[in-house]
C-alpha cells in the first residue's frame, strides 16, 4: 500500500524590518503603497498559499544615534494593511506580527476578532514580545519588562485574549467575561460574536527555552530560522517533544521557517544568482554595520575588505537600538573569528557567509525537490518564502516551482476550505466558555 506524500505549507512574507530586501535593485518597488502589499498577497493567492504574514516594526531603530537606513524604516500599521487585504482576496490567509508587551488583550482581541470577521476566517496573529526599554519608550507606561516576565505576560494574553474570544456561545449569545490575573483584571462584554474560525490562527517566533515552552503551550505555527535540514530535525523533534505535557498532538503545531530562495534556469546559473544577491544585500556599509551590532563598537576605522578587529564587543552596548542581538555577543564574535580564520574571510565575506538566511538555490526542479524532502524528513511542515524584492519577488516561485510541487502531489492543487485554519489542517478550537 502506497503512503501519500506528506503535504507541505507555504507562506509569504511581506519583506521588511530586515536587511535581506535588494532596494537597488530598479524592480523594487515601495514597502508603503497599498499596491505592493496588493501585488504579493494576490500572487500568493494565485500559488495556493496558507497565509500571507506581515513583521512589525514599533519604533525606527538607531544606529550610533542615527536612524538605522539600510533597511526597511518605514512600516504601515499591520492589521489595518490586513483588513484592506481581506477585500480584495478570498482564500488566503492574513497574519499580523503584533507585540504582546505593548499591547492590551481586549483592544488587540477585537481588532484580531474584527479582521477574522470581515475575511471571513482568515485571521492570524504572530505574538511578539519585547523586553526592548529603547522600543518601549514610544508606549505610555514605558512598556518595559524582563526576559522571563515577557513569556509569562504573552502565555497570559494569550489565555486572555481566547477567554474573549470564546465569551459569546456559538450560537450568537454575548456573555459577561471576567479575568483576573497577575498581569491583567479585566472584566465586561466583548463586542463581537465568536470568529468564523473559532479563534484567529496564533502563530509564535522565539527560539529561546522560553519561547519554545510558549510555542508548546499556545501556538498553532511557530515561525523558525532554523533552515538547514539536521537543524530543522533537532528543532522540530524538540518543540513537538513538548507537546504532549500539554495535552496536544504534534500535528497540532506546525513549523515554518522563514527561508529565501534563488531561482535559475540551471542549478549552476542559480548559485551565480545567489552569490550576487548576497553581495548586494551585504553591501561594504551594511558589513559594517552587522560587525558594529555584534561588537557594540564604532569600528569605522576597520576596512570591510580586511580582517575582523582584535577588540572584543562590549556586551551591553547601546550603539545599536531596537535591532535584536541574536546570543552573547563574545559568543557571536568567537564563531565569527573561527569562522573567519578557516576559510581567510575579509570582514565583508564572513558578515555574508555568518548572517545568511537559509535558502533554496537551483533550478524550479531541485527547489521542489528540497524542499518536499525538508517536509518528508519532519525538518519542517513548510516554509515561510521570504523574497528579496517587493512586490514581485514570489512571482516566479508561483509560475514555476508551485507547479512542480503540485506534480510531486505534496502542495494542493486548489484550496479545499475557507478559513486559514483549514489550509493548515488545525481544527477549530473547542469552545471553552
């Protein structure tokens, strides 16, 4: 008896909030115009996609007290650029990166809420946290927490925000709630009637233990780096290993990790692709600039094109602000030498070989082919596709790699249900009011 391939999930992420969009290049277009977000949902939803998912940016980041301009700096409010979406798609999922820290669960409940009604369940919210004093400065009270009280207060919100959710009965009856909590003590009547879906899609991004415990706990996707197939083996055996403390069945939490692409006619021709991409996203400046973030110094005196400075990084530096330092930073900085020292790499060479996103370079045929064996490997349940242009940069992968996919039998070859949690094989939530 034959075994049906395991199905694979793609998303789409809008670019922004990172250095990895080629904004040189001429067929880039705005990251603000409605049209640009218009331009990649409809293609994704041409492609059959799950979702389309957007990042947040809550403050424009600095660097040496200058805004930090290499990257995306300007960011439209998510949810409101989701709500247009909605009308003018009809399948494809819409998920917004909003912040657990510098919110409230009965506003951002309503607007989440709001988004499932009018897309007619296709709302999905990826909870972020912050323990970011530079970010939180924008907020009323500061907005300031720790590391670990910034999982609690989200595990909490989330709690929450499915308490309001489930507040009316299925069949339209509004009932008071109340919750009362360390973080929050609300009580009242939620304005509007339990989402088509049941609740929007809860998606997670932390690769911490903490973050992991809380994907384990709550989420319905978490949102990875890790890319490479052994590390996306160990990851996911991990997270999913958690799972069953908490009552839940590995298929009730998908991975997706955020992964590039490079397309080409031949294998061949896609690594040149691919090697010139990433001379243009690690541009001398931008080089410099991830060294600074690392080693929290000015380092303008050192040559992009020569070795990595002797100095070590200085481990609470506020040369950088609102950009996330991945790890201890003399960690960082040894890999970065034993790195450089293997392989003879100029400052430039290894910020491009240390900081590169897993992607998947080769013809349309040897994509596919990757990227089903990541599927049937259990190193992902899909991928998040992050490209490097806006808004036409997932027009090829659609044209040419979906279909091969769907000749793998391992991607749908139409959409089967309506709602987001249907595209992603979750059931609706047991009503717990």
């Amino acid at each position: 008896m034959t075994t049906a391939p395991k199905q694979l999930h793609l998303a789409a992420h809008f670019p922004g909030v990172n250095n990895t969009t080629v904004w040189a290049d001429p067929r880039s277009g705005s990251q603000i115009d409605f049209s640009s977000f218009e331009h990649l949902a409809r293609t994704a939803e041409r492609g059959l996609f799950d979702f389309f998912f957007l990042a947040e940016g809550l403050r424009l980041r600095e660097h040496n007290g200058l805004i930090h301009d290499l990257d995306v700096v300007g960011r439209p409010e998510s949810l409101t650029v989701l709500n247009a979406l909605a009308a003018v798609t009809d399948r494809l999922g819409l998920a917004a990166t909003v912040n657990a820290t510098f919110n409230e669960p009965f506003e951002l409940a309503r607007r989440l809420a709001t988004l499932d009604h009018l897309s007619e369940g296709r709302a999905g919210w990826n909870v972020v946290t912050s323990s970011d004093a530079f970010t939180g400065k924008n907020f009323r009270r500061g907005g300031y927490l720790d590391r670990a009280e910034r999982y609690t207060r989200a595990a909490e919100f989330v709690a929450t925000a499915r308490e309001l959710w489930d507040s009316w009965t299925p069949d339209g009856t509004p009932r008071p709630f109340a919750h009362h909590g360390e973080h929050f003590s609300i009580e009242g009547e939620f304005t509007l009637p339990r989402c088509p879906q049941g609740h929007p899609v809860v998606i997670q991004a932390g690769d911490s233990a903490e973050g992991r415990e809380f994907a384990a706990s709550a989420a319905d996707v978490i949102f990875t780096r890790h890319g490479t197939l052994e590390a996306g083996r160990t990851f996911s055996a991990d997270v999913k290993g958690r799972l069953a403390k908490y009552g839940r069945e590995p298929d009730e939490l998908k991975i997706m990790p955020g992964v590039g692409f490079v397309l080409g006619d031949t294998d061949a021709e896609a690594r040149e692709k691919a090697a010139a991409l990433r001379l243009q996203q690690v541009s001398p400046q931008n080089a410099m600039l991830a060294l600074e973030q690392v080693w929290g110094r000015d380092l303008s005196s050192c040559d992009p094109d020569g070795p990595l400075p002797e100095v070590d990084p200085v481990p609470d530096s506020e040369l950088v602000q609102g950009r996330v330092r991945h790890g201890d930073p003399l960690a960082v900085a040894a890999r970065w030498r034993a790195l450089s020292q293997a392989k003879g790499l100029s400052i430039r060479q290894t910020v491009i070989e240390a900081t590169a996103r897993q992607s998947f370079v080769g013809s349309p045929g040897t994509v596919a082919a990757e990227l089903a064996e990541f599927v049937a490997a259990g190193a992902a349940d899909g991928f998040i596709l992050v490209p490097h242009l806006t808004p036409g940069g997932l027009d090829d992968f659609v044209d040419r790699v979906v279909p091969l996919l769907q000749e793998r039998g391992v991607f749908r070859s139409a959409y089967t249900g309506s709602t987001l949690r249907s595209h992603l094989g979750l059931a609706e939530p047991v009503w717990k009011g």
